[in-house]
C-alpha cells in the first residue's frame, strides 16, 4: 500500500477476502472499505478505529455477531429508507431488489444505487440483497468474477447462504 493510500484509513485489517479500510472522524465511522489483497495492514490510529477493528474480526469469526459501532450520519433520507430495510434482512437470508423496492415503495433500480452507495457494508449488509435471477451487482461492481463480487459471494456463505457459490 502506498503512503497516499494508507493516509486516508485510520486502520487497515486483514480479511479473508482481502483487507477491510476503516476510517474515522472525531468519534464516529464515517467509511468502510473492502479492499483486495495487496493492502497491508495498518494499526488502528484512535480508539474508535480500534473498535471497529475489533467488532469487524468478531463477525468474521462469528457471522451472528451484532456491531454496535458509532456510524456517522450518511446519505440521503431515500438511501437511509433503503439502509434500514437491508439492516432488517436477517444473517442467513437474502431479499431481492425488487422486494426491498416494493417495501419501500420505489423502484429496483433506486435501491441497487442506494446499496451501491452504502458507506457502512457488513453493518449495513448490502450483501444480503441479490437481483431476481442471480448474484447481481455489488458496490457498484458486476463483473461476475470481479473481486467485488468474489467479496459478496464470502460474506454470503459465511453467513450460510450456500446458493450464489
């Protein structure tokens, strides 16, 4: 990792698809990154890097593990409609873009771009939302074999969904 790419995270934490990028301001997450492999790892600068740190290793040693991080507000009032119906699929399952849309009364397409969006993945788990036939997109990534995807396809089984591998 070069030196302008490690001054933007407050830690950098090994994951088993590659790293997580965890940035902070003041006492509050403001970003989480998937990153691929070749970011190494950076110790937590502050305390509230340092907890993160701490509570993304639990979930990846325990996908039942709960955050209770302190997320800076983000996003519009629309994507943090579409947040809340993610945050409410439970570990194990998976939900459409077209049924998230059709709770909250917009279009697929709009909650695709506010998934896409989401400053927070695994605590706001954008992961656990496919497309009607298949896998879909993944932070704003669709390269089928792309590293963004491969990113998707871990979590899911972590968390015991077996049918996109």
């Amino acid at each position: 990792m070069s030196d302008q790419e490690a001054a933007i995270f407050s830690a950098v934490i090994h994951a088993p698809f590659g790293a997580m990028g965890i940035r902070t301001e003041e006492q509050f997450i403001t970003e989480l990154v998937y990153l691929p492999p070749r970011f190494n790892e950076k110790a937590p600068r502050d305390p509230v890097a340092e907890e993160a740190a701490r509570q993304i290793l639990a979930y990846f040693a325990d996908p039942d593990f709960r955050f209770t991080l302190p997320l800076k507000p983000a996003g519009t009032a629309f994507q943090a409609r579409v947040w809340q119906a993610i945050s409410a699929v439970p570990r194990g399952q998976v939900a459409t873009y077209g049924q998230i849309a059709k709770h909250i009364r917009s279009a697929p397409r709009a909650v695709g771009q506010a998934c896409g969006a989401n400053w927070y993945p695994l605590v706001i788990p954008c992961h656990r939302v496919t497309a009607a036939g298949g896998l879909g997109g993944f932070a704003h990534h669709d390269d089928e074999t792309g590293f963004h995807l491969g990113v998707k396809r871990w979590l899911l089984a972590h968390e015991g969904v077996t049918a996109y591998l």
